[in-house]
C-alpha cells in the first residue's frame, strides 16, 4: 500500500465467519473490509490518508467532510453492532496496512476480548436531565413600597431556588432507577444548568424496563419543570476504554 494510502479503522469486533454485505455505502472511502487475527477482527476501509489532514483547523458543516467522514464512521459501527459486540475505535484512527493491523489485534488481544466479553449483550442509552427555567413573573411597582418589593422579589427568589431542588431530587430518583438496570454507567461533563448527563450501558433483557423507568420518571421531572433527553440505543462508545498503540 502506498504512502498515501492506509487503512481508518472503525472498529474491533468478533473475528466470525460473518461479512459486510448490506453495509452502508461510503462517501469517502472504498467498501469495508474485516481483517482477521486470533477470535478477533478489526473492521477497516482503505483511504486516502490525506482525507484526515487538516480536519481539526476545517469549519463544522452538514456538507462537509469532516461531517461526512463521521457519519461513515458511525454507519460502519452499527452495521457491525447489528452482527456482533462492536468497541468503536477512535475518529480518525489509521493503521499502514494489513500486516499493521494484525499487529494492533495481537498486542491487544486479552484486553479486547475481554472487552468484548463485556459489552456483548449491551447496548448504550443516553440520558440528559437539565435545569428548566421557571417562567418570570412581572413584578408591579406602581402601589408598592420598597420593602414591599424587595420581600417580593426574595419569594421569587427562595421560589426558584425550590423549585431547583424539586429538579434535582427528581433527576437523583431517575438515575437511582436507571443505574440499578445498568452494567455501567459513564457520567458526562456537566454543563452548569445539567443535573445529569449519562451513558448507560443496558443487557438488553432489561431494556423495556429502562424504557419505562425513563419515561415515567422522566416525565416526573418534566413536571417538576426539568428538561429531560433520552437517546438509544446505540453501540456502546462510551464504554471502549482501551488505548491501542497504533503504529505503522
């Protein structure tokens, strides 16, 4: 393979007599491929290396290439998760060639495979619990005398601070339950109006159960004024906690 040429890999993932038919056509790779070493696999297309060069100074787009190359990322994974457990490899992580890539499976085979052992079974639910505004109130000022307006505006003041509380408790309550139908979790960093942002990672027996606790104690916290998101399933990216070496 020629210096401009290498192979981005997507993921690792069993090394089973399966293939990739069916799976998503590409806009700026060639097809994918499965290279094979002991049990296991890692999932690849050949690329123009220089595609990755300069992605981090390019503007975000829907159109653009950096936006392009990501969706192929993501498309590849969850064709190889409907087959397999799948640890989704870093954006942007290229090997040499086949023979670097077999070197990647070996040095990393038992933490892989134990990886792997893991996540099978799993699938990854996403859930963001944030502060709701409480709607302002107009406070007149004709009529009212000035210790009349500063004790309205402490009320509103201890009220919004109630109601945060109120919030918080019911976003402690849905994690309680969420958590206790998980394998693992992953907290996310926490903007200053989130009360919770985290992956779970859920055996899929217990997925209709985490559904449900996430609809109604979702919806407790909406009425508490929170905001709440919930997305999945998806490949467990936020449980691949593995470093590989990737060399030429």
């Amino acid at each position: 393979m020629s210096a401009e040429r290498g192979l981005c890999a997507y993921a690792i993932t069993r090394g089973a007599r399966w293939d990739l038919v069916g799976s998503p056509e590409l806009r700026a790779a060639g097809p994918p491929e499965l290279i094979r070493h002991d049990g296991l696999a890692l999932v690849v297309t050949e690329v123009d290396t220089a595609l990755f060069g300069g992605l981090d100074a390019e503007e975000p787009a829907e159109d653009g290439l950096l936006a392009t190359l990501v969706r192929d990322h993501d498309a590849i994974v969850r064709a190889v998760f409907e087959h397999e457990p799948v640890l989704p490899l870093r954006f942007g992580t290229v090997v040499a060639d086949e023979p670097a890539a077999r070197r990647l499976l070996s040095s990393s085979c038992d933490e892989v495979t134990r990886w792997l052992d893991r996540v099978a079974g799993h699938r990854e639910w996403g859930v963001r619990v944030d502060h709701g505004a409480q709607p302002a109130e107009e406070t007149p000022l004709t009529g009212l005398s000035g210790a009349d307006y500063l004790r309205r505006r402490r009320q509103s003041r201890l009220d919004d601070r109630q109601l945060k509380d109120h919030q918080s408790d019911a976003a402690r309550a849905l994690h309680s339950a969420l958590v206790d139908l998980a394998t693992d979790v992953v907290h996310r960093i926490q903007r200053p109006q989130t009360l919770l942002d985290a992956a779970y990672l859920v055996p899929e027996p217990n997925e209709d159960a985490f559904r449900r606790a996430a609809a109604e104690l979702g919806e407790e916290a909406r009425g508490r004024g929170a905001t709440v998101h919930a997305t999945g399933p998806w490949p467990p990216y936020s449980f691949t906690r593995l470093e590989l070496g990737v060399t030429g």
